[in-house]
C-alpha cells in the first residue's frame, strides 16, 4: 500500500499559493496509454511550467482504495488538486490545447472559471 | 455415447443456471429467474422501475440467498437512492454495514472533464471489482450505465469499454443486472441489447382509462423458455410484485374436500354435498336476489368449522352486512370480533384494479384465510371497464387457486340482461355456479336459486324456491304449472293446496273402485257355485239316464239270449247271428 495521500484541504494548508501545481495522474498499469500519458504531461511540465509542479502517478489497479475514494472512472485521469478548484482531464494528454486549457495555463485568466453546476444540462 | 463415435451428440445440455430475482411472480415466468452468472438488460422509459426491480434483485439476494451484492449507480446519488428504497421497507444502510452491500455512485462531471485523446474505463473495473470483492458479491447492478454515452464525447471508447465490462462480468460469473433508459423505437437509447442480449426485461407504465398499470415482458431470454406475455406488475410496501396471468395460470392442485355451501338444502343439491375446497364459486342475479345473504351463510359455516375467511365488501359496510344479516339469523359479529372473520372494505373506484389486487394479495398473504369473499365483484367493471376487470378476477382467481383457498363471488346482473349472458366473460373462471332469480307473478316477488354449473359433480337441475327466514336461507321445492310455469310464493301455496285436494279425491276414487270390485268379486263367486251346482245336477241327470239305458240294454240281451236258446235247440246259425251283434 502507498502512502496515504493528503487530501485537498491539506495541501491547500501544505502548500501556501506559490503557483506550483499540484497533479495526479491515474493511469492503468505499463501499458501504451500510460506511457503515453506519463511522457506526455512530463513534457507539459517542463515546457509549459517550467518544472514548478508535483505529480503524482498512481497505477490504478495497485490502489484502488484510492481509485475508489477518488471517483475515478476513466483511464489516464489527470486531476489538478491545486490551485482550486480541482480539475480533471482525461485522456492520453495528447493534445497539448486541451491540456493546457484544463490545466488553466492557456494563457487564460484562471479565475474566469464559471461557477459549476451539477445539472449536466447547464453548460 | 461411447467415445470415437461420429454421430452428432443430441444429449440434452445442462440447464441453463438460473440466479433467483427476488421479485415475486419473475421467477415463474421466466421458469426460475435470470441467467446466473450473466448480465440481465431492464429497459423501459424514466419512471418504469427499473431502479427499483433492480435493487429489489440486489436486497433479496442478500435476504433469502445470502449473496453479497454491488450496487453501481451512474444517476442517482447514493442517499437519494437509499431513501428512494426505504418506503418499500429495503434498508439498505443496515446491509452496508453487515458487509452484504457496497454502493458506488460513479459520477463524471462534464464540465469538470476535458478530454484529450485515447482513454478507457478501466478505473470503473478497478472500481467495480474492489466493490466485488469487498463483500463478495455474487450479484451486481449497473443503474443506467449509458449515462457514459452522455459523459463522454467518444462513444467508439464507451462502446467497446462496455463491451468488455459486460465480458468481464461473465468471466467473473457475476449476476448482473443493467439498466437501461428506453431509446425512440428501439429497446435502449445507445443500442445496449446489442452487448447484453442474454435476457431482456423490459418494463412499460401505460395509462388506460386514467388509470396507470405497470408491465413487464420479457423480450427475449436466450436459451430458455420464458412467458412471452405482457405481465401487470405492483409496487406496494413489499417491492415489486409481477403478476402472471397465464404462465402459472394453470398449475393449482385440485383438492377432492368438500365444504358445506351453509345451507343444507343447497348442500343436497350439490352432487358431492358442498362445493370443492379450493375452487370458485360465483352466485349472481338482480338486487335483491340474496347474494350477500349466500355469501353470509358461506361464512358462517367456514368460521364454525374454524377456518380464517375474508370479506371484501366493494358495496356496503361492514358494520351493515352485520346488521342485515342479524336479521336471516346469521351473527357474523361474533366471527369478528373473535378473529375467524376480516372484513375489507372499499370502494371500487377509490382506487385502480392493480392497487386492489395488490391490497387483496398482501391481505391473504398476512391472514392466510381459506374462505374469501368478494361481494359483488360486477362492481369493478365500473372501476376499470369489463376486460380489465375480468384480467383482475382471472388473476384472482390464480392467487386463491394457487393458495387452496374457496373463493365466492357475487356478481349483480342488470335487469335486461339475461343472467347467462352478462357473465359470459367470468363463467370460465367459476366452478359453480349459483344463479339466483327474482320471479313477479301476480303481484308478489318470489326467489329462486338454481345451479348453472358445478364442475366436477353431479348436480340437482331443478330450482328452488329460495325463502329468506329469520332462521337462514331454506330452499323449497318449486312447482311446474299446467302451463309450464314455475309457481312459487302463494301460487305454489295454492298449487300444493289443489294437488293435496288432487290426492284426496284420488284415493276416494280408488276406494270406491276397490269396493266395486269386491261387490262384483262375490257375486261372480256365487255366480260360480250357482252354475257349478247346476253341472253337477246335469252331470246326475245324465249319469241316470245312463243307467237306465245300460239297464234296458242288458235286459235285451239277456232276453235275446234267451230266445236263442230256445232257437238253438232248433239249428246253429242264429247263434253265429248273436256273436255278430256283440
């Protein structure tokens, strides 16, 4: 078993704002989309953050404690724990727009996130 | 077969095995329950119950069979569902922590998502299968899993991860059932039959007459015999009861007992004495024919022999059927109030034929009654249209048959018709049946009961007169006019007045007559002595005259003897001459 990983309101404590993100990365075993997904947002976070990051890889199937107490669904989950709010993107993080743009480093202001809404309809 | 042979091996296969569903009445149409160890499809529209039957399938499971089981619901939040499920009495909270039950509410918030590439849904296996073995569940639920199709933009991915979750769940030989929203014109939205297609379910909530009636069919069941038919089904405090109409239809036992009709005329009436534990009986005429009257005296005789009976009053009161029937002599008070009798009233209309159904069958089942009564069951035509209301009665009947218990309805037929063809629909449900008549014949109205049917027994095919006393029901012959007209009342008074009048002068005339013959009897014996007398004075007359001749013939011959003696002494030919003679 892994070390039990610090829930969201930890780190905020752990980790005053000082612009590093803080990632975790699902993924299902050594496989071809794993490897993908891991080479993928290594490479994002040198280019585009300039190593001012920690990530996390969790093999899903070894922990699934923490798949479970997660929620996690889909295979590779990259959820961005901070800053607030808590983000999630899916996928081999091959297209580097849409990782950007979930990661909220797309040159955006990341506080023009609107307000979520559970109802699915209200997008 | 030994082996090497090359003919084709026709050996019946084992039996596909079947995994109990927990919902009452499923098993019997699909002749033992859903596939075990594979996943089940339950389509149907929002509100169909589909969320129910499926946890109904998860918390029996865990009841009955002691299977552990996994509920995944991609819709409903976790306590949403447990308090949705608690008023059908399934406490779930109280499994999860004996360790029978995980529920996992998976969730993929779109607007949270961006999706960026090749991805799978193996987190939902690591998931699921963490819940599996958690608990070791045998069974699992998937409520709506084509919420993904909505969630994620890739349907190509979500196909084929679904195709292999339903793969891996008959690897694992788990039980499962899926749930499915109904698409337009096709059994799913996102054509899920095409993955699960070992057995299908599907559930229907149709409107007819203002009233809701739930269904349920089965669409297809690979391997497996199943009903075919569309079944009504019930929610009630219980869960979901599906009610087969024609799939076990058929299959009561027939009990050879007889129980008495409380009314001993009717009993001798009846071949056997009485009607057959366990079969249906249906007394129907106009108003005032002395229905409930019957159904009281049937009663009556169930609760003195001790047995538990039911009275479901559609029309009156209980406290009134008491009171009116006080007055033939019958106390059903004391029945009661001392616990044989319960007596259920409603209104026919207060309710659809499917709340009284199930109303009817949770009260068998809670009273275990062996005499039941529905009084009048014509009444539920208005609730809910003649075929709908003859359905209900021919699933009535099934409950009652399947439980052994007597069923007596009453049915009130409307003047115009002919009693007969009103009832046409219901006869073929009904053993014996008892139909009761109102006769008006000069001035005064008169009752009658007569048997139409009763299967399984000779039976009486005369009416009777049906006369209503303080002291019960008494039946009495009726009498056949000259004209053939039934006489009853004061016409058969007088009638029996006139044949007992008949009787009389008949037997005078047979002693008259008797006496004639004996008069005539003597006198032809005196007659006969007379002319014997007169014989016997023929027969002596004649026997004298005999004798005088005889004694004239014998002085001749002496004479002529003599001649020819004193001839002989003359020559011998005159005494060859006398030898002639004689």
């Amino acid at each position: 078993m892994s070390p039990p990983v610090p829930v969201v309101s930890a780190d905020v404590e752990l980790r005053p704002e000082t612009g590093r993100l803080v990632l975790q990365l699902y993924v299902s075993g050594a496989t071809a989309g794993s490897l993908r997904a891991i080479a993928n947002i290594t490479a994002i976070g040198e280019d585009s953050m300039r190593g001012q990051y920690d990530l996390e890889v969790i093999d899903a199937c070894q922990q699934s404690d923490l798949t479970c107490s997660r929620l996690i669904v889909v295979l590779p989950t990259l959820v961005r724990q901070l800053p607030l709010p808590a983000r999630r993107i899916v996928g081999d993080l091959s297209n580097l727009d849409y990782v950007l743009r979930g990661l909220g480093l797309d040159g955006a202001d990341t506080d023009e996130i609107e307000p979520r809404t559970n109802d699915p309809d209200v997008r | 077969m030994t082996p090497g042979q090359s003919k084709p091996d026709f050996r019946p296969l084992p039996q596909m095995l079947k995994c109990p569903s927990g919902i009452n009445g499923l098993d019997e149409i699909t002749e033992g329950g859903i596939p075990r160890g594979r996943p089940t499809l339950v389509c149907g529209e929002a509100g169909s119950a589909k969320t129910l039957l499926a946890v109904q399938f998860l918390v029996r499971g865990i009841q009955q069979h002691d299977e552990a089981g996994v509920l995944m619901c991609f819709e409903e939040r976790s306590v949403d569902l447990v308090r949705n499920v608690a008023s059908l009495g399934f406490d779930l909270p109280a499994m999860i922590d004996d360790k029978k039950l995980v529920i996992d509410h998976v969730l993929i918030e779109c607007d949270e998502i961006q999706e960026t590439g090749a991805y799978n849904l193996g987190a939902l296996f690591v998931r699921l299968g963490a819940a599996i073995d958690a608990v070791g569940a045998k069974r699992i639920v998937l409520d709506t899993i084509e919420v993904l199709f909505a969630s994620l933009s890739d349907h190509g991915i979500v196909r084929a991860e679904l195709r292999r979750l339903f793969t891996w769940i008959k690897e694992r030989g788990i039980t499962a059932i899926v749930t499915s929203e109904r698409g337009d014109g096709t059994l799913t939205r996102h054509g899920l039959e095409e993955y699960v297609s070992d057995c299908v379910i599907q559930l229907d909530n149709r409107m007819v007459d203002q009233v809701a009636t739930r269904r349920l069919r089965i669409i297809k069941y690979r391997g497996s015999a199943h009903g075919s038919n569309e079944y009504p089904f019930l929610i009630d405090g219980h869960g979901l009861t599906v009610l087969p109409l024609t799939a076990i239809g058929l299959q009561y036992p027939a009990s050879q007992d007889i129980i008495s009709t409380g009314i001993p005329k009717l009993d001798a009436m009846l071949g056997r004495g009485g009607y057959f534990r366990g079969s249906t009986v249906l007394a129907s005429g106009n108003a005032g024919t002395a229905k409930t009257t019957l159904a009281a005296h049937f009663i009556d005789a169930a609760c003195q022999r001790g047995e538990r009976c039911i009275y479901f009053a559609f029309e009156e009161s209980p406290d009134q059927i008491v009171r009116n029937m006080r007055s033939v002599g019958i106390d059903l008070d004391r029945w009661r109030k001392t616990g044989p009798l319960h007596f259920a009233a409603s209104r026919p209309t207060s309710l659809g034929l499917e709340v009284h159904l199930s109303f009817m069958l949770k009260l068998v089942q809670e009273f275990a009654p062996q005499v039941v009564v529905l009084d009048p069951v014509s009444s539920f035509e208005q609730a809910g249209g003649a075929n709908e209301a003859l359905a209900m009665l021919m699933r009535v009947v099934d409950m009652m048959k399947l439980r052994g218990i007597t069923v007596m309805f009453t049915s009130l037929t409307s003047a115009e018709h002919s009693t007969e063809r009103s009832e046409a629909g219901i006869s073929s449900l009904i053993d014996t049946w008892l139909v009761l008549r109102n006769l008006e014949e000069g001035g005064e109205r008169t009752r009658t009961i007569a048997i139409v049917k009763s299967r399984g027994m000779m039976h009486s095919n005369q009416a009777r007169e049906l006369l209503l006393t303080e002291n019960r029901i008494d039946l009495a012959d009726v009498f056949i006019g000259q004209d053939g007209k039934i006489l009853t009342g004061s016409a058969r008074h007088a009638q029996e007045m006139v044949e007992r009048a008949i009787v009389t002068a008949r037997q005078q005339a047979i002693a008259s007559k008797r006496a004639g013959i004996a008069r005539k009897q003597e006198f032809v014996i005196a007659r006969v002595a007379e002319m014997q007398a007169e014989l016997a004075a023929e027969i002596d007359d004649l026997d004298a005259t005999i004798g005088q001749q005889e004694a004239a013939a014998s002085s001749l011959i002496r004479s002529r003897v003599a001649l020819a003696r004193d001839r002989e002494q003359s020559g011998s030919a005159p005494l060859l001459h006398v030898m002639g003679v004689h």
